[in-house]
C-alpha cells in the first residue's frame, strides 16, 4: 500500500497528501492502532 500510494503522489506531482480516516464504530483503541500504524509505516517515511 505504501509503494502505491507514493507512486501515485509522484505521479501527480503533489507535494503535500491530506488523509482523512473514518473509523466507524471500531473501539477506540482499535482506532487508535490504526491511526499510528498508518503515520509509521506510511506518513513518516514520506519525503
């Protein structure tokens, strides 16, 4: 997922990715695990 959402910032020349998540009725700490495994594994390693 990381690999294709960068190609596709690339892609598209943008230089900034504004994400809005919805979580539904997940438990909060389910959200919660959700929100930090996308900024770890996704949002801080874009450049």
């Amino acid at each position: 997922m990381r690999r294709a959402l960068l190609d596709q910032l690339e892609e598209a020349g943008a230089n900034y990715l504004l994400c809005q998540l919805a979580f539904g009725d997940l438990p909060l700490d389910a959200s919660q695990y959700t929100a930090l495994a996308i900024q770890s594994g996704i949002m801080d390693r874009v450049d």
